[in-house]
C-alpha cells in the first residue's frame, strides 16, 4: 500500500516541479515581451528571439505535460499590439 502512496506523492511532486518551472518561464518569456513593447513604442530596434527561445522551452513542458502551448512572437506581432494600444 505504500508503494501507491509513494507513487503518487512521486508524481505529485514532479507535476508541482513541471508546474513551477512553466511559471518561472512565463516570467520570462512576459517580461521579454514587455522590453520589446517598450522598445518599439520608443521606435528603438528590437528582436523576438530571445522571446521565441523561452517560448520554445514552454511549449518543450507543454508537450510533456499538463501545461498549456504559447505562441511564437513575430516582430510584426509586436507592432500590430503596440499601434492598437498606442496609436504608434
């Protein structure tokens, strides 16, 4: 009976781990955004690799697991948000 038990709080365990490190990642991948938001509002170049790495990682634990897909971020995603929210 305790090998269940183990079993499941082993499982358990690796969900809240798989959980936690999408978290962490989202941070990342939202604060990237964010920076590339502020560049383009002040007409400053920006990229979207970085962003699109850390997206690449997510969606690596969501193919994994109980975490949802993100999308790949394009330049052009960027502007389109920026012209809707700012008018730039």
């Amino acid at each position: 009976m305790s090998n269940v038990h183990e079993a499941i709080s082993q499982h358990s365990n690796n969900q809240h781990q798989h959980i936690q490190s999408f978290l962490k990642l989202e941070a990342k991948r939202e604060s990237l955004i964010e920076e590339a938001i502020f560049l383009c509002v002040n007409s400053k170049p920006f990229e979207v690799e970085q962003i699109n790495q850390v997206t690449s990682e997510m969606n690596k634990l969501a193919s994994e697991g109980i975490v949802p897909m993100r999308k790949l971020v394009t330049k052009e995603m960027v502007q389109e948000f920026v012209e809707r929210k700012y008018g730039k």
